[in-house]
C-alpha cells in the first residue's frame, strides 16, 4: 500500500518551534526551503533540506539556527568563537549572527530539483561546491547578479 504526501504551509514563526521540537526529539525533518539566502546552489520552493538534531556543529557547516526570537535562517556557519557563531547565506553578502545554543537544527543533505535522491553535506559534490563557492567571497556580488539576471533565463528556473 502507498502512502500518500501531503505538503501544507504554515508561517515559520509558529511552524519552526514544532521543527525544532522534533529535532530535539530525535526526529528527522525534511523542509522545502523559502527564501534565497542559499543561492545559487539552492532555490525558493524547489529544493528540499533534510534535517536532523545537531550534534557538533563545525565550520562550513550549514545549519537551521534561530538569529532572534522567531526568526529562522539556513545558512552556513562561517566562524565560530567563544559561543559566538557567525552565519551567512551562500545567496548573501552581510553576516548574521547567534550564539551556538541558537543553533537547532543540523543539514543532512538536500534534494534539490525535484530529485529523489539526497545530495549529502559530507559528499563530495556539496564539499566541492562549498570548497569553490565559499573562496569566492570577494566576488560573490558580481556571480549572483550574472546567476539573478543572466543564468535564471538561460536555465529557466
């Protein structure tokens, strides 16, 4: 017998505490993603992340984390020091910030495209982009003009 999934939308400041819930329970949770702090390698309502609870947060991690009471991000941890955790969108040019016990949820991977299959943080396809990707800081403002203006219409997206 075939089960069937059912999507349905709720505003972030009262669906993500549940989230978050659950991930603290030992669950794991699969999110359509909203916004576009994570491009180019993840779209608004295409892409998929899966997470879970999290353990021991590093570095180039990408993590769900709550920057002020209510407001949710995705981002990718960009330094850590003394409890401070500095965050920032792959798809933004400012940081944002919490403290590490803000940090409530960890990415497993993401199904992106409409794809079935997990494409794992610590795969080499993610690790590789995120090598390539996070080097690319000092010119990232000029990619994601090309990429919103340019790329998008080429690809149809």
């Amino acid at each position: 017998m075939q089960s069937e999934i059912k999507e349905i939308q709720f505003e972030n400041a009262k669906f993500l505490p549940e989230v978050v819930k659950m991930l603290n329970e030992g669950h794991t949770v699969t999110l359509r993603l909203k916004g576009y702090s994570m491009r180019p390698f993840l779209e608004d309502g295409r892409d998929k992340a899966l997470l879970t609870r999290v353990e021991n947060p590093r570095v180039g991690d990408p993590v769900l984390a709550e920057i002020y009471p209510g407001h949710f991000v995705l981002h990718r941890i960009i330094a850590m020091e003394d409890g401070r955790v500095t965050l920032r969108g792959d798809g933004n040019l400012a940081n944002e910030y919490c403290r590490r016990e803000n940090i409530v949820g960890a990415v497993v991977g993401f199904y992106r495209k409409g794809r079935s299959q997990l494409d794992r943080t610590d795969g080499w396809k993610w690790r590789a982009y995120s090598f390539v990707w996070t080097r690319l800081y000092f010119m990232r403002r000029y990619l994601l003009a090309f990429y919103r203006r340019v790329w998008r219409k080429i690809i149809k997206i």
